[in-house]
C-alpha cells in the first residue's frame, strides 16, 4: 500500500495494481486491453466494474490465462 499511496499523494485518482509479480505476456496485455476498452469505448466510469468485466470477458473466451495472473489485480481509487 505504500507505493501505491504515493501515487494517491501525487493526485492520481485510481490506480490499478497487483498483489505480486504479473508475467509479462500475450494474455495480461489483453486483459489490460479489455480494460481500456471498457473504460474509454464503453465509458464506463465505475473502473471497479470495468476491471471486473475485463477479467469476465477474459473467462468467457475461455482464454488459457493462469488464475493468478488476473486474479491479483485490484484497484485503488474512486
């Protein structure tokens, strides 16, 4: 939490972080894309519901992503 508060101090308004190390591949770049697209092409203003979606969608298109990739995503903010 402390990192993450600095960004807090710093003015950012939300803050999407992971719990541990994420591997760095092809699946989590979606899962990150999927939440772009729900924040900026659905303007969804809620990012807790647009980070919820994304890992939804990811589960429904049944994508080989290991649980502990998305599972310890979260988010900071309003």
């Amino acid at each position: 939490m402390a990192f993450n508060r600095g960004f807090l101090y710093a003015g950012a308004s939300n803050i999407v972080f992971a719990l541990s190390k994420i591997p760095d591949n092809a699946n989590n770049s979606r899962l990150m894309q999927y939440l772009f697209e729900e924040i900026i092409l659905h303007e969804q203003t809620d990012y807790a519901v647009a980070l919820r979606d994304a890992k939804l969608r990811l589960i429904e298109e049944q994508v080989d992503i290991e649980s502990f990739s998305w599972a310890l995503l979260g988010i900071i903010g309003c």
